[in-house]
C-alpha cells in the first residue's frame, strides 16, 4: 500500500492586495482554488483546507475544511490548524498556498521524497529558498509550530531555521517544471496566469 499523504492548502488570508475573493478568481472556468486541490489531489491522500474563520468556500465534500483560530496571523497560524487536522497516522504532509494554482504535481511528489532523509524540503529560486510548496514531516513539524506560535513568531520561514531541511536545487524540480510555474503565486491580478 502506498504511504498516505496530506495536503495542506492554505486559505485563510484576506486578499487585501488582489482586492477581492482571489481565490474564487475564475481561470478558464473553473475558481482557483480549484485548480490548486485539482493538482495536490495528484500526490496527496488526503486534502486539508484552512481558512479564516467563517469562511464556508464551495469545495468537495471529501475535503476537509478547517478554521484557522488565530484569524488573519500568517500562514505560520494557518499550517498549525492544518497540521492539528492532519491524522496522528499521516507522516508525509505537502503544504501549498490557495493561490498557487499552476503548481505542478510532478514538483511536489519530489518533495514528498526527500522526507526519506530529511524532516522539511522546499524548493530553490534565484535568489533564495521559497516557503511554499513546503513538505513535511507532521510528527516532527507539528510540535515545532505551536513552540514558534507560543513565542510570538507569525513567519513561516522560522519553521524552516528549526527543521533539518533540504533546499532542492533549482536545476532539479525545473527538470519537472521547466518554465517554474510551481512557484507562481497570485498576489495581484496581474499575477494570473493567461
């Protein structure tokens, strides 16, 4: 049997830089954020959604919805309720952003295969190691972040000073996404794609 793996969308922010709802913004027909579970549902086992709270978005019933209870305190908040979510027999936990829907399924399961060796793994850009797609180890990343939250911190790049984490070089996961769209994010509408 093959070793269950969750995915962990993160949605809970406000979208106060796209201006509206981007993560109902229709791309070719269909919401981003559908885009996003169409391409987790790939490599994960499950699907964990965390929004803010309130926050009823129209998704499969087979998708777990959670509310994040720190509402609007970054995504270092939305991964704790996620993680909290994920089953005590789920090791392997990938964690995408809502609004990166051309990230590619190929990208994350090598992600997923370097927790073999290591607790975290996140890709490489040019200029330095991005948060997101992030795969971890639940056992090991859970009780790291609620320390991180306990303290005070909100960013998701202190998990990634306290884990053992492998940064895949760039020139590997682009042999898997040549024009690097795994690392596209949407923050404004000119960051959709065409």
């Amino acid at each position: 049997m093959t070793e269950r793996v969750t995915a962990l969308i993160l949605a809970g922010g406000r979208s106060s830089r796209f201006g509206r709802d981007k993560l109902a913004e229709p791309i070719g027909g269909r919401s981003m954020l559908d885009h996003v579970i169409d391409r987790v549902r790939v490599v994960a086992t499950e699907t964990v959604l965390v929004t803010a709270a309130g926050a009823t978005p129209d998704v499969a019933s087979d998708i777990e919805i959670v509310h994040d209870d720190r509402r609007f305190e970054g995504p270092l908040a939305g991964l704790g309720a996620g993680l909290r979510a994920v089953d005590p027999g789920v090791e392997r936990v990938i964690v995408v952003g809502g609004d990166m829907p051309t990230v590619v399924p190929a990208v994350l399961a090598r992600l997923i295969r370097t927790l073999d060796r290591r607790e975290a793994a996140v890709l490489a850009d040019v200029t330095r190691p991005r948060p997101l797609p992030l795969a971890l180890r639940r056992s090991v990343a859970s009780p790291a972040v609620d320390d991180l939250l306990d303290a005070g911190e909100r960013r998701l790049r202190a998990l990634l000073e306290r884990l053992d984490v492998e940064v895949v070089r760039e020139e590997d996961w682009r042999e898997d996404d040549p024009g690097g769209e795994t690392l596209r994010d949407v923050d404004v509408p000119e960051d959709l794609p065409r």
